[in-house]
C-alpha cells in the first residue's frame, strides 16, 4: 500500500504487488497499463479535528458563550437554525416556516414566536426553555426582540417589558417621559440594546440592564458593545472622512479609526482593547492595527466578550472563524467552519457537516459515524441484512444535501433510500430489478458535471457502466452507456469525486493483488488510463470515497481494517502522481465488526 503507517514515527518501506498487465479499454480508447512501483510509508497517528463543512448558503446567525448559531437551508420553504457547539460535538437544530412569526437569536439562546405574539425561549446549550407570560393588562403581547436570556414583549400601552424564566415581566423604564421605546437587541450578557425615539422623532440607542430593566446609557448608535466600550460607524462628512467610533463606557472619551472602505456595511466588534472592523482590527491603546482575514461578512461579539465570531475568508479559506486572544492580549484566529460546496455533502448523511460511514453488523442493523465529531457512532435502523448491497450514492434526484443510499436485494431489486437530513432515511422507492448482474456498484459523485449524481457498475463480464442522474424520485437514474471493458480485475470500486486535479471526478479501483488505481473522470462520465497509487491496500476490507473528510477543501479516502476494527484517514491532495497523504487513523467506528461497510 502507498501509504501504511507503523508504529514508529520512521518511514518504512514496503515492498509493492506489480500488477498484471491486462489491456482494459474505457469508452473507444485502449489504456495503457502502468508498472507499480515501490510506495513509501510514513507512520502517523492524529485525531480529525472538530472543523466541519457548511453547505453552500449558510450564513451566520448568532454568537454565545457556548456555541454559535447559523441559518442553514431554505428546504421546501423551512429554513434551520443550527446550533454549533464550540468545542464540536452534537448541534441541534430547530426548523421553522420563515413567513410568519420571528426567530432570532441572543447568545446561546434561540427565540421564537410563532405568529408575532407572545415567544418562548430555548438555550441550546443547556436545553432548557421557558415560554412567556402574560403581561399585565394585556392578553396578547407583541414580540419585541430579545437580549441575554429575555424575551421582550410590547403591551396594548405601547410599553415594552422584559420576561424572564425565574422572574415576573418587568417594564422597561428609564428614558425621558415621551420617549418611545422601540426593539430589543443582544449586547452582553448583563445587557442589551433598545432602540428608542424622542419627542422631535430622532432616534437613540439605550443599553438596558436586564437585572434591574433599566436604561442606564444612552447613545447616537450601537453596533458593538463590550463591557468597558460601545461602538459604531458615522458616514464621512465635509470635514470627516468615515470613520469607527469607540466610546470608552466609563469615561465617555471617543476613539476614532479612519475607515478606507467604501462598503455599505461594515461589521463592528469588540475584543479586549481591540476593535475588529471589516477585514481590519486595531488595538484601541497603542493605534497598531492588523489585517485578519481577506473578507468578513458578519462580526459577531460573544455575549461575554472572550471571543469575535466572523464569517468570512482568511488565508483562502471561507467560512465561520473564532477570533480569541492569546496571552499576550493578541488577536488569534481559529476556524471554526468551512464553507464547502454541494459536493462536500455526498456521504453525509444527517447532515451535520462530517461525512458520514456507514456499516452494516451482523444483525442488520445500520450504523453511521464520522470522524472528528466528538460522537461515538449511531444506529440508523434494522433489517438491512436484506440486501446484499448498500451504497452512498450522494444526492443522485436532487432533493436536499444529504447522502441518499440505494440498496439491492436477493432478488436484483435495486432500492433508493432518501435520506431525512436526521440521520435516518424515509421509505424506501424501488429503481428497477436486473440489478444482480453487477458486482460492484460505486456512486455518489457528479461524474459528469449536470449537478446530479450517477452511478457506475461492473457487471459479471467485467464490462463498465454509466448510470446518469436524472433528478427524478422514481427513476433516479438515466439509461444506462457502456464506457468500459476488462473491470473484473477489480475487487474495489470507490467514486472518489476529484483527487487527482483533473477536470472531472474520479473512480479508484483495488485488483487482487492489492495494488490501488486512480481512473481521473474527464468530466463526461468516461476517464482516463489508469495510474498507479500503491500496493499493500489487500489489507482494507472496505475502501470508500467519502468526500471531504477533513475538511480542507478536497476529496478524501476512507480505509477499513477488518482485523483491528479501525478507520484510516488517507487526505486528497490535488495531485495524481501523489492523490492521498500518509494515513491517520481516525475515531469512526472504532472497535466495531461490519459485514457491510459505504
């Protein structure tokens, strides 16, 4: 094998299985055979980190103490938010219909209300939840924004109140008589921000105390708000270029921070004696100002101050980062989700961002697991002995980004299980039956760039075939196309999606002596000759293409060990003459016996 770890840190050198010479022919063109050659190995032995992937769309929502909130979907008119854990692990979700009602969030807590009236309260991080009272007078309330773990509710008096789990509703006071208060936003976690208009209309924010219900500080805006400071932006002027406004909450004395940028928007927040603005942040003391990432399109500042949440691109990577302060009071940047595309989510079956396997044991009973979530792995359901095959074919009808899985039974039936985005699967559709001619079925990636994907399967005469995705839930899939010959050579058949760089998705196939070959998709559904990855791979009962594992950008192989029940990572790199780094094992499914694994 290629790539095969020891115990050892040292590289050690295996000696490969040369291939037999055998004229295989893909499409028209005969392929040339290769000569294996020797492959080097490095041990190594590392956990997947807590990274995951956000499906194309995700946006960020929120930033608590705990966790971080995105909006995820719409799916048939229903949007998510999901809730992420900093410290990886479970999310947990909550769907809703966007066109009625609010839905928002306030640290690690999610708000709802249903038709605008009244709201309850659910901290993610906890699970605990309560619903709002009434207020006196009133019968129904108005839902009128939310900070810290209060619901805000507007009276038949045009009064706002805050409404807590351990405490009765109390009335928001402490602006002018006249005043009139507007909605309630988060800011801290001993505070929040109510924006309010005086007499002759001008309008004002107000940071409430939400222990007393008080407004205690006025200002002309807030867009960020820490402990010791506020800050906002102000439009340039005559005699002002635009500009960042810190006021210091003690004192009242103003910073400014001139701004270059012409956006409409520019996201504030504040982090120890910095301010983060756009892509830039500036130490408040000392005017050293840094540049964190190349775009930042949401900034969002923990309801306790310890750490800036940012959705944006840094270092070419996008997605949802943690900005945190090291020792010595300097801003570090950690991500904390990758934006990926459709892709990314071909064997990810709950759709939680981590690629899932899945095994079948002895009883039936499916399993999923994915490395790095910080989870031991799930039951699906039983009764999966009935098949003697069971594939993750990605989204081959185009109904959401979940990894579907088509099945055939003893009779060559072939079934299409639809994934529910849960972890589980609705009932079973039925594709066709002939299917017991095939031997090998390998799916899940888009062999020919339409947006769907296909399926390929070697039947008993070694010949190859291309199934098109048709988007359609009663015959997922198109006509079948020959596109090779002389694939009965092969034990293991994975689609790999890309890995080797070329202009289409790829297909890595085992022959019996153990040797791996990359087959790089041209884009169409056919490929190019083979080229050799390594020898030693006969030691793997399962090879899978699982998308991207590791969360880096490319496509990833999955390795099982049948005899010491462990899951080997082996990272995509881009690359044909090299298509995998050295293996690192990986926590799925470790320790468990399968009988089917996909």
């Amino acid at each position: 094998m290629q790539y095969r770890s020891t115990a050892t840190d040292r590289p050690a050198r295996l000696a490969a299985a040369v291939a037999a010479v055998l004229a295989l022919t893909v499409g028209a063109g005969a392929l040339a055979v290769p000569t294996a050659s020797a492959a080097t190995t490095t041990a190594g032995s590392a956990e997947v980190g807590p990274v995951r992937s956000l499906t194309p769309g995700t946006t960020l929502r929120g930033a608590g103490t705990q966790g971080f909130f995105v909006r995820v979907g719409p799916y048939d008119d229903f949007e998510t938010l999901r809730w992420i854990p900093y410290a990886g692990g479970s999310h947990r979700d909550f769907t809703y219909w966007p066109y009625g009602g609010n839905t928002e969030t306030s640290g690690d807590a999610l708000i709802h209300s249903t038709d605008g009236y009244n709201g309850s309260v659910r901290n993610m991080a906890t699970g605990e939840s309560f619903d709002s009272e009434q207020l006196p007078g009133s019968l129904d309330a108005l839902f009128s924004g939310s900070a810290g773990s209060a619901i805000a509710l507007r009276d038949a008096r045009d009064r706002v109140w805050l409404d807590t789990k351990d405490a009765a509703p109390r009335q928001i006071t402490g602006l002018p008589e006249g005043d009139r208060y507007g909605v309630v936003r988060p800011a801290t976690s001993a505070h929040g921000l109510l924006t309010y208009w005086n007499d002759a209309g001008k309008a004002g924010v107000g940071l409430v105390d939400l222990a007393t219900a008080t407004v205690t500080e006025t200002y002309p805006d807030v867009a960020a708000v820490s402990a010791a400071r506020v800050a906002w932006t102000e439009p340039a002027t005559a005699t002002t270029p635009r500009r960042v406004v810190v006021r210091d909450r003690a004192t009242k004395a103003d910073t400014f921070v001139p701004v270059a940028s012409t956006a409409a928007s520019l996201p504030l927040g504040l982090l120890g004696d910095w301010v983060l603005y756009g892509t830039s942040a500036r130490h408040l003391k000392t005017g050293e100002t840094i540049t964190l990432f190349q775009r930042a399109d949401t900034v969002l500042t923990a309801p306790d101050g310890t750490a800036v949440v940012v959705q944006g691109s840094r270092a070419g990577t996008t997605g949802v980062h943690r900005v945190t302060l090291d020792r010595l009071g300097r801003p570090v940047v950690a991500l904390l989700a990758r934006s990926a595309s459709a892709a990314a989510f071909v064997h990810d079956v709950d759709a939680d961002g981590y690629p899932d396997l899945l095994g079948r044991d002895a009883s039936g009973t499916l399993w999923r697991d994915s490395a790095g979530d910080g989870r031991g792995r799930k039951a699906v359901s039983g009764g999966w002995g009935a098949y003697n095959k069971i594939e993750a074919v990605g989204d081959p009808i185009g109904a959401g980004l979940f990894a579907d899985v088509v099945t055939r039974d003893a009779a060559g039936v072939l079934w299409l299980h639809k994934a529910d985005g849960k972890g589980g699967f609705h009932p079973r559709t039925k594709v066709g039956g002939g299917w017991q001619t095939y031997t090998k079925l390998a799916g899940g990636k888009d062999l020919n760039e339409d947006n769907g994907d296909d399926l390929v399967a070697v039947d008993t005469a070694g010949r190859l075939f291309f199934y098109g995705s048709s988007g359609l839930v009663d015959a997922p899939y198109k006509p079948r196309k020959q596109i090779g010959t002389g694939w009965g050579i092969y034990n293991q058949l994975t689609a790999v999606g890309n890995v080797g760089g070329a202009s289409g998705a790829d297909l890595v196939a085992r022959d019996a002596s153990g040797m791996l070959w990359l087959y790089l998709g041209k884009g169409d559904g056919t490929f190019t000759a083979r080229k050799p990855i390594g020898g030693g791979w006969q030691v793997y009962g399962q090879i899978t293409g699982a998308g991207d594992v590791d969360h880096d950008g490319r496509n990833d192989l999955l390795a099982h060990d049948p005899v010491t029940k462990r899951v080997y990572l082996y990272s995509g790199t881009g690359d044909w003459r090299r298509p995998f780094r050295t293996r690192v094992l990986t926590d799925v499914h470790a320790g468990a016996a399968y009988n089917h694994l996909a």
